[in-house]
C-alpha cells in the first residue's frame, strides 16, 4: 500500500471510530432530559387504589354450553370456557382499579429501574405528539408490563396477582353475570372497548373511571381498558378437572392467563366468563394488571 492509501484508510478508520463511539446529540440529551422529568412528574402523581374485600363463599365459574344461538352473548366464546363449575372461594381482596402508569413509574423509580423502551416510547410520543398531559397520564393504566413484572410489582406492595377464579368472580360477582355490570350489551358508558389507532397508540381512560360499568363488588375496568395478567398458567381444558375449592391454576403451561378484555377489544372479549392467554414476557399496549391479596 502507497503511503497516500495508507493515510486515506486510517483516515477512514477514524471517522467510522468516532462516529460509532461519539456521544448522543444535544437534541438527544435534550429529549432524555425532558423524558426523565415527565416521568418523575407522573410518579410523584400517582395515588393508591382502594382494595375490596371479595366474600367467601361460591360462585359460578365458567359458562354453559349454548349451541343453538351462535351470535348470542351468552354462548361460549369456546371451549375453553367449558363446563361452567361452582367453585368455592376463601375470603380476598381485589385492588378497585387497575395499577396505574404513575404508581408503576413510582415503582421503578424506588428500584432505580429505567421503564422499558416501549414504555418510553409511548409516553414521549403520546406528550410530544398528542399533548397529553402528566396529570392524565399518571392515571393510565400502567401498559407494556410483563408478566413477572407484573408479579414483582405486587409482591412489592406485599400483594400478588389474583387466580383466574379469583378475578372472575371479582369481575362477574357470586351469580354469574354475563358483564360485569349485569346482561346488558356494553356502550361507552361501561367501558373503553373497540377502540382503534393505526400506530397503536392506547386509547384508554383513566383507573378510577368508568364506575356505570364497576362489577358487583365495585370494581372498575374488569371490561375493557387494558387485559389483566392473572397469577395462572393457561390451562385449556383445565375447567374439566379443576378443583372445585380455590383453584390455584395448572402447575405449568406455555401462556398466563389474561382476562377482561381491552381498549381494541370487540364486545365477545368483555364478557367475564371469555379467557385469553399470553406469554408472559409479551409487552403490550393493550396488557396491564391489578393485585390481590
């Protein structure tokens, strides 16, 4: 190699070493800066929910099998909902609401974790591009949770997550309601469901809203707003040969449990009796929890 070429290639080496290495550009740290100000801001916003105490005793778990009224409500969204059982429960509690973004973002900031990248995301986005406020944020349903995310956050609060059991009888009450809020069809007065944004972007409503759509034992959003992990694995057919008293879930599975429903859920989805699964380290904008205890 020339002397000339050997110049020019250490010349090149430099540049590209000093582009991967250069630091972040002052609009960057700018916008971290910022970031990290909304966030402490939200947090330090945040507020509890109340917990309610769910009574012992037995409810109806699962539904009927309805064959003959495809298009009706209370025919089975499938199988997996099959047989209906009395289960017995003991005594518990169910946080009224869903954890919101702020005691989450409060949470993290305890641990000195930094939320994750999706989170981030969607939190500068919905301030910087559609003016949502700190104040309406903190009490977004905390969204792009994971399961064992999930789990330490409760187990933090000296709580857990509910059994599936547990959250449909917190959400359907002792006599098997076909919604939360009895047999009618829900509307905008119940719950934040059927929602759509071509980025994605959450349509939801706040923690505390929605009480028209609150189960009989008063909790909000157990239709609609964000899909709830539960303590479960995903059993199948698991309904077949469950426990009739505090079923604690199969002992193993691929998927955890989700219940409720969500913003973009349709209407099939908000029934209490309907049951989804996820993997549990799915992070989602339509995925978030409440604890039990």
């Amino acid at each position: 190699m020339t002397p000339r070429r050997a110049i020019l290639s250490l010349a090149v080496t430099l540049v590209l070493f000093m582009t991967e290495k250069a630091p972040a550009a002052p609009a960057d740290r700018i916008h971290s800066k910022e970031l990290a100000r909304h966030l402490t801001t939200i947090a330090a916003l945040a507020q509890s929910a109340p917990q309610v105490t769910i009574p012992a005793g037995w409810f109806l778990l699962g539904s009927k099998r309805v064959d003959g009224d495809p298009y009706g409500l209370w025919t089975q969204y499938d199988d997996t909902e099959l047989p209906q059982n009395q289960v017995w429960l003991d005594s518990y509690r169910l946080d009224r609401d869903e954890v919101s973004l702020g005691e989450y973002l409060a949470f993290l900031q305890e641990r000195h974790t930094p939320p994750s990248d999706e989170l981030q995301k969607l939190i500068w986005h919905v301030i910087t591009i559609h003016s949502v406020s700190d104040q309406a944020l903190t009490r977004w349903p905390a969204l792009y949770v994971t399961w064992a995310e999930a789990r330490d956050f409760c187990a933090a609060k000296s709580k857990r997550l509910p059994t599936e059991a547990e959250w449909e009888k917190g959400a359907r009450g002792p006599d098997g309601n076909l919604f939360p809020w009895g047999e009618a069809a829900p509307d905008t007065r119940h719950a934040m469901f059927g929602q759509h944004h071509v980025h994605e972007i959450p349509i939801v409503a706040a923690v505390d809203a929605h009480s028209d759509g609150a189960s009989p034992y008063g909790l909000r959003h157990m239709a609609g707003n964000a899909a709830e992990w539960t303590e479960d694995w995903f059993g199948f057919d698991y309904y077949a040969y469950m426990p009739k008293r505090n079923p604690p879930g199969p002992p193993s599975g691929r998927y955890k449990a989700l219940r409720g429903g969500s913003w973009k859920s349709k209407l099939a989805m908000l029934r209490t009796a309907t049951r989804n699964g996820a993997l549990p380290d799915q992070r989602s904008a339509t995925i978030g929890f409440r604890c039990a205890k």
